[in-house]
C-alpha cells in the first residue's frame, strides 16, 4: 500500500514543532514588545532632590504599555498560527 502524500507534507522537515515562518513572526512581535519597554523610557531628573513631571506623560503611562501588550499579543498569535496549507494539484 502506497503512502499518501499528505502525510508526507504534514510532516515538518526540519523536526520542529512551529513552521520557520512563524518563528518569524515571533521575532517581529518580540521587537514590538522591546519597542514599548524603550518607549517606557526616560523621564528621569538630573538632580534627585528635584521631581520630575515627565513620568506621568501620555506615552509612558498609556502608549507604551498598550504597545507592550500588542507585542504580547501578536507573539502569543504567531504561536497558535496555523500556516496555510500549499494547494496542489491531485491528478494521480
């Protein structure tokens, strides 16, 4: 009995349990998530006995997190990604 190609093509040959692809896009999401801890930045005063207002701004206290959380989500997505199946053509 002839083995039938599909097994064969569900199969990844590289023997790892997520497609390159996807390890791609891991690594896209994981630079999404440094860009918001960089965004986080800053905010700090040259003297200590002098506070510092900037901490407070718009981009540390709600932009970076919401970027943050986006970069966890997108890598959390490119993990449970499925790739899409390569049509071909079943003459045999």
């Amino acid at each position: 009995m002839a083995k039938s190609s599909n097994v064969k093509d569900s199969v990844n040959k590289a023997g790892f349990p997520i497609p390159v692809g996807n390890y791609k896009m891991i690594l896209i999401g994981f630079g999404i998530v440094i860009l918001g801890f960089i965004l986080m930045m800053g905010g700090g005063s040259e003297d200590p006995n002098q506070f510092n207002y900037d901490i407070f701004s718009f981009r540390r206290i709600t932009l970076a997190p919401i970027v943050v959380l986006g970069g966890f989500g997108f890598v959390f997505w490119a993990i449970m990604r499925k790739p899409r199946e390569k049509k071909e053509n079943l003459k045999e």
